[in-house]
C-alpha cells in the first residue's frame, strides 16, 4: 500500500539570480514518508538554512521539486487532477510559524474558520456551521464567546496560533504540517499548543509533521526525528535515542546548544573543527568543515547513513562498521509508539 504522503528522492535548487550561476541546494536527494497508519508525530530538525521550511513547501504543493518528486496516495502533485487536488488541500493541512500575519485585520477571526467551511461546504445551515466552529475552538482550549467576534489585534499570539490549529482541525485532515508553530510564541503559551497538538493526533488519528529548530520541543512532542543539515539528513531516528544519546556530530552540537536550568553550570563550547576541513570540496560530507572529527575519507566521498541500532541511522563514517542503508529508507528505524 502506497504511502499517504511521500517525498522521493526530492532535491530543490535554487540559482543565485539573473545574472549569477551560484546554486544553492536547498534540499539533496530526501526520502521520507508518512504512512496512513498509524498516526505518528514526526520532527524535523535543523539550524536556520537545513532545508526544513523548503520541506514543508514541497510537501504543501506550494513549491515543485527541481528532481524528484512529492506524491499523495502514491500519486505525483504535479499529476493530481482538479478533484484530487481540492481532496489534497483539505486532507493535508498547515499551521504556520507568524501567528500576526495570517489574518487580514480588517476582519474579526470568525473569518478565517468561516472560509474553509464555505469552501468545503462543510455545513448546511450558518447555525450548523456556528457548531463547526465552536466545537474546533473548545478542542484546543478556547472559549467560544470570548474568541469568535473579536478582531485579531484583541487576541494574544497564543491565542491567534490555538485558532489556526482549529481551523486546521475543521477540515478534518489526515496530515498536518506544523511549520515552526510556537516559535514566535509566549514560552507560558508553547506547552499548550503543543499539547493541542498531541491531543489532536491521539484523538482524531491524525499524522503530523512538526518542523522546528528547537530540539526541546521536538522531544516532547514527538516520538521520531530527522535531523537535516544544509538539505541532507545527518540523524534519524527514534526522538529518545537521537536526543539521549546523539551520534553525528551535528546533533550532539545542537543537544549541546540546549540551555540548561542551571546558571551555575556553563555552556559548553563547541570542539574546534578538524584541521582537514579545510578542504573540504561539493563531494565532501557536508559538515566536514565543522566536525571535530572529520577523516581524510570525509573528505572525498560523502557518508550514506549507517543504521547504527535498529531506530536510528547516521550519516557519518565513525559507524561504517554497521550497514549502509539507503536514504529512501529511513522510516525503517522509526518507532511507532507516541511519545508521552
């Protein structure tokens, strides 16, 4: 059986312009693929440049893959007739990162879970429809009489993000893409949010893909992680295994940038990158000129990942003992239980 939504072998180039013949890769040969069943919480990881929101667009249909391709019930985007793509942009929906632009404020929010019920003739009278409404917002832990009516300026960020998770949940998705959903929101307002989200696949079964460059949140909501670095994948996994115990270098870079709650306890400093990165060319494994343990191998040929235990893989030449597996495989090492 197909995959519900499936990235296969995508790359995404972008050129430098006009008048420039510089790349930029984006992404770099991705597989990955969220099954029907059962609903699952996936992460995807990342540094500012990693690739992660050009992931999401690509998935969302916004942007085409320069190779490969982005596929829906095992069907090409680029593919879909009219009626499967009215079917797509329902049953996979987004939540994105700026809770203020999203909404026109000429309008009170009632707007934005009004438009999806009139285009998807989700009810057939305006008290029904009012139902839709009220019963999206109380899921997420909003009241009703003190949300709808109200213009977006009224409204926290907390607030304005909760709305955009039930409109989402109005449509009754398979799939939602959480697109850096609480960065630009209150620390106090995060843990609510992200429970909405948790609640959301428990109880209606529905798979989301969380994007994030904040690896404690990815630890609390979701129970498998890609780590990308500079469009490839450098970690993957099950979240407790990658998070606990990171392998590549890049990871255990990012789990060392975590804060601690301790000011008595220093951060620690980075190891300083191998001297050999220097010379480090486009075949090169791609954090070479960062890693504190790069080879004269990483430097000539870019490492496959090495599924190092049975739920979780490394692209990095310090496991090329274990094997080599391919990158269209990486749900291999997923776990399926969600995480608590």
């Amino acid at each position: 059986m197909a995959p519900l939504l499936e990235a296969r072998n995508v790359s995404k180039v972008f050129s430098g312009g006009l008048f420039s013949r510089a790349q930029n890769i984006a992404l770099d040969d991705f597989s990955f693929a969220l099954e029907d069943a059962p609903p699952s919480i996936t992460a995807v990881v990342g540094e500012s440049g990693s690739g992660k929101t050009t992931l999401a667009r690509l998935l969302l249909g916004l942007a085409a893959p320069t190779s490969g391709s982005v596929r829906y019930n095992g069907k090409d985007l680029r593919k879909h007739s009219r009626a499967e793509w009215r079917t797509f942009i329902r049953e996979v929906q987004v939540i994105f990162q700026d809770p203020y632009e999203v909404y026109n404020p000429f309008y009170t929010v009632d707007h934005v879970l009004k438009e999806p019920i009139r285009k998807f003739a989700l009810a057939g009278t305006k008290a029904q429809g009012r139902a839709l409404m009220e019963e999206a917002l109380t899921a997420v832990g909003l009241r009703p009489e003190e949300t709808l009516g109200r213009h977006p300026h009224q409204l926290s960020g907390g607030q304005r993000q909760r709305i955009m998770v039930a409109r989402a949940l109005l449509l009754k998705p398979r799939v939602i893409i959480a697109d850096e959903p609480v960065s630009m929101v209150d620390a106090s307002l995060r843990a609510t949010i992200l429970n909405n989200l948790r609640q959301i696949n428990r109880q209606f079964g529905i798979s989301i893909l969380y994007i994030t460059h904040d690896l404690t949140t990815a630890y609390q909501l979701s129970e498998n992680i890609i780590v990308l670095y500079r469009g490839g994948v450098a970690e993957v996994g099950s979240v407790e295994r990658v998070v606990q115990h990171p392998q590549h270098p890049y990871t255990r870079l990012l789990v060392g940038s975590v804060p601690l709650p301790d000011p008595r306890r220093p951060w620690e400093a980075a190891p300083a990158p191998s001297a050999l990165g220097r010379e480090m060319t486009a075949a090169s494994c791609r954090f070479a000129d960062r890693c504190p343990s790069a080879m004269p191998v990483c430097i000539e040929v870019r490492p496959p990942l090495y599924q190092t235990n049975p739920d979780r893989a490394a692209a990095c030449y310090l496991y090329d003992d274990a094997p080599a597996m391919a990158t269209g495989d990486i749900n291999q090492v997923f776990v399926g239980e969600a995480a608590d």
